[in-house]
C-alpha cells in the first residue's frame, strides 16, 4: 500500500480577517493549539519547512493576537 505524503498545505485553514474577527477567543485558542500539534506531528515525520519556522508563525501571528 502506497501512501501519498502529506504537506501542511494539506491541513492548513486559512482564515480572511473577516472569518479571524468571527471567531471567540476560546476559538482562537483552539485552532493555534490544533495548528501547533499539526506543525509538530508532520515535524515528527520528517516534514521539511520551507523558509520559515512555523511553530514561531502559529504563537506569534497577529491574527491570533485579536
């Protein structure tokens, strides 16, 4: 059985600011703690980053700073 990669394009929901404004803060919480656990589980697998770190992404960026 042939199993295809997966890339965080994969699982990555990119909110607009107007879906961000929506959401609750408990929201908010929910979806940077599920996007840390994704960062670290494809990490864990051998997952090669870009250009970037995207845990530092995840805790710092603005939209989860609203």
């Amino acid at each position: 059985m042939v199993h295809d990669a997966v890339t965080y394009d994969d699982v990555h929901v990119d909110f607009t600011e107007e879906e961000w404004a929506l959401l609750n803060p408990s929201q908010k919480c929910l979806y940077r703690d599920v996007m840390l656990d994704t960062y670290r589980n494809l990490t864990a697998t051998g997952y090669i980053w870009d250009d970037h770190n995207m845990e530092e992404h995840c805790q710092t960026s603005k939209r989860h700073r609203r």
